[in-house]
C-alpha cells in the first residue's frame, strides 16, 4: 500500500488522527499501526456491546441516548 492509502486506512479507525503528524511515519511503521487497529477492532466486535452501547457518537463527543 501507498502511504497516502496507510493513512486513509487509519482514519477510517482512527479519526481524530492528524494525516500530517501520521506522514511522518514510514509504510512500515504505519502499516503496523492500522494492523493494530484493524486487530483492536475484531476483538470489540468478537465481545459484542459494551457498556457504551447506548451513546452514539457526534462530531468526535460521545452523547447518551
């Protein structure tokens, strides 16, 4: 992958995340970080709801439902 696609794929995960701060990693080193994320994320799915599962999320500020 690109790093431009790198950094795309962690904003996906990661949305608070600054693109410019993240360039100033190599395709290695961002590639294990989304693989991080990318694992983070079946473990939450492989647990099911959390306690958080009744807010949404609006504009980066958790709200309770």
């Amino acid at each position: 992958m690109t790093k431009r696609e790198l950094i795309d794929g962690i904003l996906q995960f990661n949305r608070t995340a600054d693109p410019e701060f993240l360039s100033q990693f190599n395709n290695v080193e961002l590639a294990e970080y989304l693989d991080h994320l990318q694992q983070a994320e079946r473990v939450a799915i492989a647990r099911g709801p959390s306690l958080w599962a009744d807010t949404f999320e609006y504009d980066g500020v958790a709200e309770y439902a």
